[in-house]
C-alpha cells in the first residue's frame, strides 16, 4: 500500500459526528506520548498532518485523517496521562470503548507500546477490549531507534510472550518515526485488512 495523500477531515468528541460513509479505518491506540501522531505523520509522509496535543493528554478527540481519499485513519486520544482528572478519564474510556465496540467501519487497530518498556496494564486492557469486541490488532513497538540493536529482539521476544494469547493480535512490528524502520511492515499489514470488505 503506497500513500498518495492524506489530510485532516474532523475531530470527533461524540459518537454521533462519525463520518457516515463506509471508508474503512483503522485506529491507533496507545498510551499518551507513545507515538501515534508521529507514526500517522511518517506513514503519511507529512511532517505536520497529525497534530499534537500542546500537553499530553488534552487531546479528548478522534481525529479523522482520509488517505488516499479512500480510507480514514483514526488518531484516538492518548491514555495513562497521570495529570489527567478522573472524571475526563472516564468519558475517554465511555468514548473509545463504544467507539471499537460499535465501529463496523474498523478494519485493524494499530495498538502502539512503547519498545523500551514492557506492556503496560492499561495496554493490556485495551487489547482485552479489542479481544472481547473482536477487533483484530497488530502491536507497534515504537521508538525503536531507542533501543540498543543487541537488545531488540529480545524486546520483540518479551512483546510476543505478553500478546500471543490473544488471538486477534495479528502481528508485532518495531517502529522508528526517526529512522523510519518497520513503516514498509506496518503499511503491508494494513493493507491486508483495509481490501477486506465489511
Ligand atoms: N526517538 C523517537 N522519538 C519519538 C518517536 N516517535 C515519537 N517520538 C517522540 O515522542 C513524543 C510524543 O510523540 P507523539 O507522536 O506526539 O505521541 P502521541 O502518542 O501522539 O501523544 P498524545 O497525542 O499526547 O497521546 C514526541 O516528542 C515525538 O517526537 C520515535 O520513533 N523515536
Ligand atoms: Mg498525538
């Protein structure tokens, strides 16, 4: 899959502003600071594109990019933000949770964890959430050119003991915005799911 253009369409804070149409999409998913926007923006080869929140976990919006005039991508708010009151942490989670529970449009969710740490517990809930509502997803290993070459694959061991009792994790792929690593991977997995039809 090659991209050829992508652009910003709509933020969404309730349910019911969904684009009504039947583009595919896929959603990235991640703790707060993990990568998301600076994944979207190397994928799309835009600088820009996706914004970044001024401070992490401000962002309570969807964010709606159409690529290739043909798919949306979906940039979901950040988790695990300690600042953030647990009054707005709940309505995050009532949104992003019916958001995968209801979305018949969501081909694949790219759930991103941070490639130096171990998963955390909010991560693994979030995959038990995709596992229950059968949301197939692929693990990014983000900000790979942090970790030292030698330690990788480890890494990539400790990330596969963490997920592979989850039949819906369709692959783990360790990504680098900087370098730019893995973005060849990650586009040939979406593919796969995007050409599906609903
Ligand atoms: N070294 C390195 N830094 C990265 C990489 N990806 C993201 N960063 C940095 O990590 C910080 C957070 O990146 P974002 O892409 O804004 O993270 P996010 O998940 O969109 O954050 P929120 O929108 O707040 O949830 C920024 O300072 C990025 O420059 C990477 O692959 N390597
Ligand atoms: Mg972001």
């Amino acid at each position: 899959m090659k991209i050829t253009s992508a652009e910003f369409v709509l933020g969404v804070t309730n349910l019911r502003q969904l684009p009504k149409d039947s583009c595919r999409e896929v959603a990235f998913l991640g703790r707060s600071n993990v990568g998301k926007s600076s994944l979207i923006n190397k994928l799309c080869n835009r600088k820009s594109l996706a914004r970044k929140s001024a401070e992490p976990g401000k962002t309570r919006e969807l964010n709606y990019y159409l690529v290739n005039n043909q798919y949306y991508f979906v940039d979901l708010p950040g988790y695990g933000y300690a600042k953030v009151p647990e009054q707005i942490r709940s309505s995050w989670g009532k949104l992003v949770e019916q958001y995968l529970k209801g979305r018949k449009q969501l081909a694949l969710v790219l759930q991103l964890v941070d490639a130096r740490h171990e998963a955390t517990e909010l991560d693994l809930m979030m995959v038990g959430w995709l596992e229950y509502y059968e949301v197939p997803f692929v693990v990014v290993l983000t900000k790979a050119d942090k970790v030292p070459r030698s330690k990788m694959s480890s890494h990539l061991s400790e990330a596969r003991a963490a997920f592979h009792a989850f039949a819906g994790c369709r692959d783990i792929i360790a990504f680098s915005s900087v370098t730019g690593d893995g973005k060849s991977e990650i586009l040939r997995a979406m593919a796969q799911f995007l050409d599906d039809p609903i």
